[in-house]
C-alpha cells in the first residue's frame, strides 16, 4: 500500500510501516520473519527478531545452567511463546544428551537485543520448524 502517512509511525504487531523519503509502505508481515519488501525496483531485505526467547536450563535452580537461543516460528508454538522455547530447548537438550537428561530449572524471557550476526545454522531444529542455538554460539 502506497500513500503519504505520517512519518513518525512506528512497529506494531504484524504490520510493519517503512518511510523512505515521502513514500510510506505499510506491510502485513509476521514479525519472526525476514521479509522482502519492494521498494521502487529494489528489494528491501527486513529481519525482524520477535518470538525469539533466551532459555537457562538445568538440573534445578541452583546447579549451573545452560542457555539456549530459540526462535519460535510456528503458529502452535506462538500461542504460549515462552513455555513453547522451554520444550522446544528442552528437546534440543533430549536430542543432544539423550532421553535420560533431567531438566528440572526452566526459565525463558523474550530476547529485545540485536540478533548476532554469527548465529550460523541452528543447533537444533523442531520438527514444526523451531530452532534453537547453543549459547554461547
């Protein structure tokens, strides 16, 4: 959609409002995804970092912990994001050290940081599309 708009219009839930120059383009995008946007004949590439969680795991509380970095990228996940990257961690766990491993601590918060520009190839990957990496990466 192209049209004059205001340009101090900001990021809000599944749109996404970019100003160049005097053209405003508004885009419905997921925003755990990166995006294509035209922009005149040129493509914009736009990586949006949301659903993406910092996960501690262990044994319990007070034994040392693991992080993890996961992304949650499918709907069913995105309904409760925050459990969802504790199982989908916990699974990268399982698969790594086998089904015995005992995760007894879980702990999530939403990641607001830049995303590392090293973060390379997921450690893990759900079976939805999930991925999770090992910190440090």
């Amino acid at each position: 959609m192209r049209g004059q708009g205001n340009p101090d219009d900001k990021l809000t839930s599944g749109s996404l409002t970019l100003a160049i120059g005097a053209t405003i383009l508004a885009v419905n995008v997921p925003l755990a995804a990166s995006t294509h946007v035209a922009v005149g004949d040129e493509i914009a590439s736009l990586t949006m970092p949301a659903f993406v969680y910092t996960v501690a795991l262990s044994v319990n509380e007070a034994a040392p912990q693991k992080g993890w970095l996961v992304e949650v990228l499918c709907t069913h996940h995105k309904k409760s994001p925050k459990q969802s990257a504790c199982q989908v961690a916990e699974a990268a766990v399982k698969q790594h050290f086998g089904a015995e491993a005992t995760v007894g601590y879980r702990a999530a918060s939403e990641y607001t940081g830049a995303l590392p520009s090293n973060l390379g190839t997921a450690h893990f990957t759900a079976q939805c599309g999930c991925r999770a990496w090992s910190l440090p990466f």
